[in-house]
C-alpha cells in the first residue's frame, strides 16, 4: 500500500524507518543465535578437549560438567550436536586406537596396556578390542609386525 503512495509526504521516510527497524531486528536476532551456539559449543570442545588429553585417567563427568558449566542433561543434549557417539564411546574409541598405536609400537603385554589405559583387566580390553577392529590384540600385533 505504501509503495503506491511512496510519493506522499513522508511516506518514503516512514518506509526506510520501518525497513530499518525490520533489518535491526534481524541482526539482533541473529547474533542472539550465533552466540548461544558459540558458547555451547566452546564448552563441548573444551570437555572434548580434556577428554582427548585424559582419556587414560578415571574422568569424573559430573566434575567436568560442573566445572564447564553444564548440567548432565544439557551436555548430553548438546554432545550431540558435535559426536556422532556419546562421551563413554568416544572415550572407548580414543582408548583402542591408542592401544592400537601402543601394539605397533611397544612391546608391552597386553595386560600392561589394559592397565594403562585404566582397564580393571586384559580380558575386557580384548574383548573391546575385537569388537571394534574383528581381531584380538594378539592378532593385530602379530598382523602389523608381519606387514612391517
């Protein structure tokens, strides 16, 4: 309607008034969701963070959590958004590929290795092992070492 009157008086003002008010809304709006994100996000990174430097240790979550400013629901809600697995699994992942990396590398038992990287026992580490890569410590060392 005001297009048609845009030659009245005033009437072009009020329009590029109201277009301003429109776009200042906008980017308002905008940065309100940008920075939620950002925020949340540089928490997940940071637990993820200190997750990748600690995953051989007993992490307390809650502890971590709290210190990040998270509740357990709202963390787990948002890990998602950034993991394709949960905390305990990525936790599980890092811990195998670093006994992979530890079976190419050393000579340590397996047992040695479990109990670094905090396993009650060889036995669970194997198992975990195999059901990640379909083949036991044992079989991967005596695999890789062959390849070498």
């Amino acid at each position: 309607e005001l297009a048609n009157n845009s030659q009245e008086e005033y009437v072009a003002d009020w329009m590029d008034i109201t277009a301003l008010q429109i776009v200042e809304k906008l980017v308002a709006q905008r940065k309100k969701k940008e920075e939620f994100p950002r925020y949340i996000e540089t928490g997940i990174r940071r637990v993820a963070s200190y997750i990748n430097l600690n995953f051989t240790q007993d992490i307390d979550m809650d502890e971590l959590l709290a210190e990040n400013g998270f509740s357990r629901r709202n963390f787990f809600r948002h890990w998602k958004k950034f993991y394709d697995v949960g905390p305990a699994e990525y936790i599980k992942n890092l811990k195998l590929q670093h006994a992979k990396i530890l079976l190419q590398e050393t000579h340590r038992s397996v047992f040695e290795i479990a109990r670094e990287l905090n396993y009650q026992n060889s036995y669970y580490l194997c198992r975990l092992f195999k059901q990640q890569f379909g083949i036991t410590p044992h079989q991967y060392r005596k695999k890789f070492s062959e390849e070498k």
